[in-house]
C-alpha cells in the first residue's frame, strides 16, 4: 500500500512541498510558492498566493498582504499573542493566520499526488529555524505555538468537513477564525528537547504523526543521502542554508566500516540561525539605489546573475559575506567531537537556499571552513592535512531541476524522507 511523508518548507518568502511515496520509494518534488497572505479588505476575504488575486481580479487597491510578517512576529518576538487579539492589517489572529498558511501548503501537496485517500499519509514533517534554547529560552516558546498551528493546519486538512476551506480560493476571515475557534484549545504538547529534535514526533492518531526539523538538517539530509551511492565509506558535510529571513548552520556526518555495511548517520548541534539572508540584501539594494521592495528584489537577481552584486553593493561583501562566513568559522572551531577528523577527505561544503548563489560567497566560505578546521582544539594532534581542507560541492537532487533549483527546495526533500528517523544527535 502506498504510504506518503509530506514534508513542508514554510519560508519566509516562498514556500516548498515534497512527497515521497514509501511503495515506490520515489518522491515528488512539488509546488513552490509565494509565501504571502492576501487579505481582500472589501468582501473581508483573505487568502494565499498569487492564485487567490488572479481569483478575486488582483491589483485592487483593497488588497492588503501580510508579506513576510507573520513568520517573522513568532520568530522575533516569540511572546506576541498568538490565539487571541486579531491582526489589523489581516483581521485573523496570528496563530490562525499562520494555519491558514500551513494548510495552504498540506492541500498543496495532498493536490499534487492526487491523494484520494488522506488515511494513506503516515507523516507530516515540518521544517523550522535553528532556534537554540541555550541563546533563548523564549524561541521554545515560538515552537511550541508553531507546532500548535501545524496541529491544526494537518487537523483542517485531513477531514473531509473542512474541505470547504481552500485557501487558494480565498476564504471568508470571520468562517476561518470561527473553525479556529472551534477547534482550540489544541493538546498541550509535552516538553521536549530541540537539540534532539529527530526524536520529536507527536502522534496524531494511529496512522500518522507530526514531526520537525531544523532548516539546517533537513536541507543537509538529501544530500548526505545521496553522498551514500559513491565509493568512499566516509562524509563530513556542512550544510548553509541562505534563506529569505534567516541563515542556517549545520554539520553532518556519516561512515562504515566497509562498502557492506550500513551507513551509521550523526548530527551536530546546529549553529544559531542568522538573520544576514537574502532579504538583508534586498533591504540594502533598496536604499542604495532608492527603490521599492519588489523592484529591489528584481535588481539584486540580475547583478547576482552577472556577478557584480558584491561590487556594486558593497554591503553585500563587506558585512552579509563576512559575518555569514565568520559565523561558520566560530561554528566548526566550537564542534565539541570532531568524528571523522582522522579521515583523509576534506569536508565538503554545500550551500542550499536562494540566496545560496550570491557571487563570493563560496569562496569565502571554503576559506572560513579551513580556518575553522585548523584552530579547533578538539581536532586530533596527527590528523592527515587534506582532513583540515574544506571543498564546495554541487549535488542535483533530482534529474528534471537543475542543482540552484533543488538547492531551493532541499528543505522540504529532507523533510519528506522517511530515512531521518536514522539520524543519531551527537
């Protein structure tokens, strides 16, 4: 029988869905989409991309979009109301804005394998930021209301009374908030532990679970995978994802003893996430050359398409690209077991997001890595030199995208695979 892991990247600027099908062992790289919240102010209706404003006639100066806020108002400020107090520019409070938003995404993917079935899902996995308790309590306060509305978008989106509601069409804001409503309170979900965060399951019902992953292991994870068809029985990868708001950091690791042995898979603690990203450098392309945020967007694709970003942005080179690299330096000097260290491979780098291409970041990176690998005290006293080089590699996860696209989307790959139940923390 055919049994499904969806896995839902939900961005702060656009959005990804995978599925991978447990009969066939295949997945299906599906939509990726804008992540905004439109919100019709004169029929008080609000919905979710650029399908719901062709629907209603877009353009309207009574569309109002909640852009990038939402994500942003858990992430920033993880204490803002959540279930209660309505939004003024979207008339939804935060925490059903962001069901809405998830549930957008999980009709999304429940469409694009055309699922007759809703039983035939075994899983739901949801990536989130690299939130580190030890710099803030309060961000375990952010998942725990994020895993809230997850339980809800999955809640709306498996039972057949609610199939009324398509976000892509646009709904009604007072009917939303009223199923909202109905639903709460949501089960108070035990308290767990966000560095072990593969272990972080919460049973739906018998069928299905919910789970988690940080940004950073679940964009590193396909690729580890696909690390496991060469000839070497050793991997170090460190993984940098460059998103719209934030940038994440993690390390990975996996080996055997011989060609005939399993793969033995192990994480790290992921670096804190950063939020030097891609709308960084919008924002600064924007008061450089005074224009829009749309426009601005568009300007800082073609300069990193012709490899003048960095020059004619100096920010772009002077801060985002050193404090990013900088940043990955102090994260592999302060790796308390470097396993591996003794192998005679380089750690190979890869660098997923959209914002992952901006021209001399690679570089800096490889150069950063090295310096990291050298001072870190925890490193044997003879490991092989080439076991101190870092190399950046290219990897297309899939045959039909080339590697910048599937770079995109290797969040929601990773977490639409069945194998991270595999994974080890160390």
């Amino acid at each position: 029988m055919h049994m499904y892991h969806i896995g839902i990247d939900w961005g702060t600027q656009s959005s990804k869905v995978y599925t991978y099908d447990d009969e066939n062992k295949s997945g299906n790289l599906g939509v990726m989409c804008d992540s905004t919240l439109f919100y019709d102010k004169r029929n008080d209706i609000v919905g979710f991309s650029d399908e719901f404003l062709q629907n209603i006639g877009g353009g309207s100066p009574d569309i109002a979009s909640n852009l990038f806020s939402i994500k942003r108002q858990m992430i920033m400020n993880p204490t803002i109301s959540f279930w209660c107090g309505e939004s003024d520019d979207i008339n939804l409070t935060l925490g059903a804005s962001i069901t809405l938003s998830l549930l957008a995404l999980l009709r999304k993917a429940i469409s694009d394998i055309e699922l007759s079935n809703r039983e035939n899902i075994s899983e739901v996995c949801f990536s989130f930021p690299n939130w580190s308790p030890g710099l803030d309590i309060k961000h375990d306060i952010a998942l725990k209301k994020f895993k809230q509305a997850a339980y809800l978008a999955v809640t709306i989106a498996l039972n057949e009374k609610y199939d009324g509601l398509i976000p892509h069409k646009g709904i009604r804001n007072k009917e939303f908030q009223n199923v909202i409503n109905k639903l709460l309170p949501v089960p108070d979900f035990p308290k767990f532990d966000i560095d072990k965060i593969t272990q972080l399951n919460d049973k739906f019902n018998d069928k299905l679970s919910i789970s988690y992953l940080p940004e950073s292991l679940a964009a590193g994870l396909p690729y580890l995978l696909h690390l496991q068809y060469g000839s070497n029985h050793a991997f170090r990868l460190l993984v940098i994802d460059v998103g719209a708001g934030s940038t994440d950091i993690g390390y990975l690791t996996q080996w055997r003893l011989t060609k005939n042995d399993a793969f033995h898979m192990v994480y790290f603690k992921p670096a804190p996430a950063i939020n030097y990203a891609g709308e960084s450098i919008t924002e600064a392309v924007a008061r450089q050359f005074n224009l829009n945020r749309q426009d601005a967007e568009v300007k800082k694709i073609s300069l990193s398409s012709l490899g003048t970003l960095s020059i004619e942005v100096p920010y772009v080179k002077d801060e985002w690209i050193r404090i990013i690299s900088e940043r990955v330096r102090d994260y592999i000097c302060s790796l308390p077991k470097h396993i591996l260290m003794d192998r005679p491979e380089p750690v190979r780098i890869i660098i997923t997001g959209g914002s992952g291409a901006v021209p001399g970041l690679q570089e800096a990176l490889k150069s950063k890595v090295e310096i990291g690998l050298a001072i870190n005290e925890n490193r044997p006293n003879n490991c092989p030199p080439r076991s101190l080089t870092a190399e950046n590699i290219s990897i297309q996860l899939d045959p039909n995208k080339d590697t910048f696209e599937t770079g995109r989307r290797s969040v929601s790959i990773g977490a639409g695979q069945p194998s991270k139940s595999k994974l080890m923390f160390v």
